[in-house]
C-alpha cells in the first residue's frame, strides 16, 4: 500500500499531507525511514511517530454504550456514542460504525467496527447470531407471552413478514429478558408495545457470545477479529 493511501486510511492524516509526514522522518518501517509518499509498505511493518499502525487489520471494538447518547455520526442529533472513541478512528477510511443500533435510552454492548463485511456478517438474520436484551416495562407482562414471542407468528405494526422466533425468559411481574436473531427497527419496544406494555428500560447484555464482562458505561476494549 502506498504510504499516502496508508495514512489516509487508518486516520493519520490526509493524502496530501503525508508528504510532510514522510519529509519529517515520522513514518519508518524496521527503523528506515521512507523518502516519498508514494513508497509502498505493508500496514503491519509501519510505524508511525515510533508506533504501529493501530489495528491494521480492522478495528473491532466493544462499547458499554451509555444511556443519551445516538448512534450517529450526526451532531445534529445529540451526544454520539462515537465521541467516546480515540478522535483518530474517526478519520478511518473505511468509516467506523455502529454493527446494529441501540436506541438512544438503551445501554449495554455495543460493536463498532470499519468492516463492512463484519456489519453485514453480523446483522443479517441468516446468520442468527443472538442478541440478549434485559427488559423493564411499565405494565404488568400478558400471560402467554413467552409463546407469543416463540411462535414466530408475531407481526409488528405496518410490516408484512412476522417476526422470528424469539425466546422470552420472565423475570419478574414486569422484567423479562429477551432474545433474537434480527433487529428490525425498534423492534424490542415494537414487540412489547404491541402487547400493551411501554418498555422504560432496555439494556443489550449479550451480543452472539460478546458480553461487557465489568466494562463501565462509556468504556470501551477492543477485540480480536473473528
């Protein structure tokens, strides 16, 4: 990979200022410096002021996403859950994004990455890769419901196809767990709203077999790829 092209894509700096980079002796690789932006490297033997090059694989990282914040790269809308993350990644080209979404109330993991294969690997309902939600409602839940939910008859307000079958686990007069294998939009409220029960709290706990393990509210670690 050019050097120009590698500064640009893992967020250095732009390619037309990785001349200056270069002139400056700030990228090496096996304690040689290069001469031209246009010399070309592997990612994984640079080193940029000193250091390699952060995650030249892609990045992975686990996020205990906290409550108020968007997953959005608008301003616009609010606190972003990217605000949280080291400001070079996001100036990676592939952009970094959110795998799936959360609502701005709910909290619990999060994945973000800059491979779009990974996105689509670990969203698409083909895949089945589980998600588990902790669920707080404001009313008593229906008897019945955990079938319901199971029986893969479920239809949402103003779709056409039901929704999968999901597992429903009741906690407690008004707390439940639950589990899917896709994510339609708003589909956790949707599902108990459509039951008669407003959801006041909803936290991811589990996504396919990623857990926060002790991860605070707006930490982040990243993770090897899979």
């Amino acid at each position: 990979m050019r050097l120009d092209a590698l500064l640009s894509r893992y967020g250095y700096c732009s390619r037309s200022e990785a001349r200056a980079w270069v002139k400056d002796g700030r990228v090496t690789a096996t304690g040689r410096a290069f001469s031209s932006p246009s010399d070309k490297a592997s990612p994984g033997t640079v080193l940029v002021d000193g250091e390699p090059v952060e995650f030249p694989d892609g990045l992975l990282v686990l996020l205990h996403k906290p409550a108020d914040h968007v997953c959005s790269h608008d301003p616009g809308e609010g606190p972003s859950v990217y605000d949280l993350l080291p400001p070079r990644w996001l100036m990676r080209n592939p952009v970094v994004t959110t795998i799936g979404r959360l609502d701005k109330d709910a909290t619990g993991v999060l994945l973000i990455t800059d491979d779009g294969d990974l996105v689509h690997r670990w969203t698409s309902p083909k895949h089945k890769v589980a998600k588990l939600y902790e669920v707080t409602v404001d009313a008593d839940l229906p008897a019945g419901l955990a079938a319901l939910f199971a029986s893969g008859a479920l239809m949402l307000e103003g779709e056409e196809k039901p929704c999968l079958p999901a597992q429903l686990t009741v906690i407690g007069p008004r707390e439940a767990t639950l589990e899917l294998t896709e994510g339609r939009y708003h589909q956790v409220k949707r599902m108990f709203a459509g039951q008669g029960c407003t959801v006041t709290r909803l936290h991811r706990s589990r996504f396919g077999d990623i857990m926060l393990d002790g991860l605070a509210p707006g930490e982040w670690r990243a993770l090897h790829r899979r």
